[in-house]
C-alpha cells in the first residue's frame, strides 16, 4: 500500500479552513496488524535512506511537529523514528523561552539547534509557537518587548510570518530541506486522551492543569493555526495537515511524508577513486595474511 503524500500537504497561497480537513484519515490497510507491518516497512526504508543521507553529508533534513495538546507529536516521532541511527539524528523540544532567550529575537532560541548536513533534526514545536501560543496569548509578548506591545498587532504577525518564510528560503538555499506537520486532532479526541491521562495511572504524569486550561481557548487556536498554515506553507517548506485522531494512521502518513522526502534527495553512499580502491585493496591483502 502506497500512501499519496500529496494528498495531505497543503499547496502555497492556499486558504486553509481545518474543518474541511479531516481528523481522521481513510487508509487502505485491514487491520491493526497489517498496519503495524506498513509501519515496520517504513521505519526499515528509513533506517536505509538516513545512512545514505548521512554519508552525503549534501543536505539537512527539519522536520516540525506542532499540534494541540495530545495530538500526538512524542509518539509519532518516538515510533517512525524509532530505526533511526541516534549519531545521525538530533530532537529539541521547545517550552517557555528562558530569560536569556528572551533578550534575542524570536528565531535565534531555534536557530541554535538547527541540524548540521547530513543530520536530521526534528523540532518538536518550534518558532511556530510565536504565532500561536503567543498569538492566543499576547500579553506573552511583554516579555519579548520589554513591557511594550507593538501598536498594531497585525503587522506584528504578518512580519513574523515574513521573517519565518525568508529564514525558510534562506535555508532551503544553502541545503536544509524543511517538513512541517501539523498533527490535526478533533476536539472530542483530545477530551478522550485528556480523561485517559487522568483514569490510567501510568499515564498521570503526562497531565497538566495548564492542558485543561489551554483548552478554553480551542478556537483561537484553531484561527491562529489557520492564518499560520495558510501564510507560511510554500514550494520549499510546505505543511502537511496529518489527520491525528487515530495514532496508528498519523504515524504512516509521517513516515511516508519523511520517506518521499529523502528519496527526493537523491543522496547515495560517496564514491571512492581509483587511488583509494588501491589503497584498500592493499590493506584487505595485509589483513589476510
């Protein structure tokens, strides 16, 4: 079964309404167990892809997660990346700013951990934060301007969303290939994740009052990431609006996104010259003395 990537990336200059698109996705596979197996298939594919990435060393690989709360963005990067060579790949997770990062601007906390050639790097949030989170929330923005707001905040976002596509672009440019995914959940799903956080014990720890809390604000989370997809999903870093309600088929469409990612990158294992052959050839007859 071959999942159309396509089918969940979102085209540049589209106008994105999250209620035409689906929470749940319609995959082909029979039962749970084939799916397991699709999955299996594909973690192997990418523990192939990521070595020959790796010894190019030509591009880098960003990979985003953003979602609401339980959406499932640990989990689907914990299971797809799970053949991963650790050496190869690096994750940064991204909470409140600290102090010091506050005295920067918005990107630079990001920048920092952005992955070298030949890595992948997975951000789980990222800078998109400061078009959401901050968005829903604008008092946040004391903090980033010294206890002034900008007078109009529409030009604060706009900006912002112009500062994130050129640092896209300019990193596109000079060889790191971007993947955004938005881990589309319903909001009865996330109250039955919530309610199951609290009912298993083992999953206790995973709850925080502030979830709840954040939940109030469901709609002005579903506006900021609205006018978020719909001004920063282009040719060169596009999103992906991956139906999350069901974690089983998130994780496949994740995979397949990220495996026709790096087959696109053409990588393969560096050739050697002739004077290296020899040399090898040389040391093979010493070592079988």
């Amino acid at each position: 079964m071959k999942i159309d990537s396509q089918e969940y990336c979102v085209p540049a200059g589209t106008k994105v309404r999250l209620r035409k698109w689906a929470t749940i996705a319609q995959l082909p596979y029979k039962s749970k167990r084939q799916c397991r197996k699709l999955l299996e298939s594909h973690v192997e594919q990418l523990a192939s892809l990521q070595g020959r990435h790796y010894a190019a060393n030509r591009y880098a690989l960003l990979l985003i997660f953003q979602g609401m709360d339980a959406a499932g963005k640990d989990g689907a990067i914990r299971h797809v990346m799970s053949g991963i060579n650790p050496q190869g790949c690096q994750v940064t997770s991204f909470k409140s700013p600290s102090a010091a990062e506050l005295e920067h601007d918005f990107l630079w906390r990001t920048t920092r951990a952005l992955p070298p050639r030949g890595y992948i790097g997975i951000f789980n949030r990222s800078y998109y934060e400061e078009v959401l989170i901050v968005r829903v929330h604008p008092k946040l923005l004391g903090a980033e301007f010294a206890g002034t707001q900008p007078q109009d905040a529409n030009k604060l976002w706009e900006g912002r969303y112009r500062s994130i596509i050129n640092s896209e672009q300019h990193l596109h440019r000079n060889g790191t290939r971007i993947v955004k995914f938005f881990l589309h959940l319903s909001k009865e799903e996330q109250r039955k994740r919530f309610l199951a956080r609290i009912d298993e014990p083992q999953k206790n720890w995973k709850f925080s009052m502030a979830d709840a809390k954040e939940r109030e604000f469901w709609k002005d989370y579903t506006r900021a990431y609205e006018e978020c997809l719909s001004a920063t999903s282009t040719a060169q870093a596009p999103w992906y609006i991956v139906p999350a309600d069901d974690k089983a088929s998130a994780r496949l469409i994740v995979s397949q996104v990220i495996l026709d990612t790096l087959g696109a990158l053409g990588s393969t294992y560096p050739k050697i010259d002739a004077k290296k052959r020899r040399e090898l050839h040389a040391v093979r007859r010493r070592l079988m003395k």
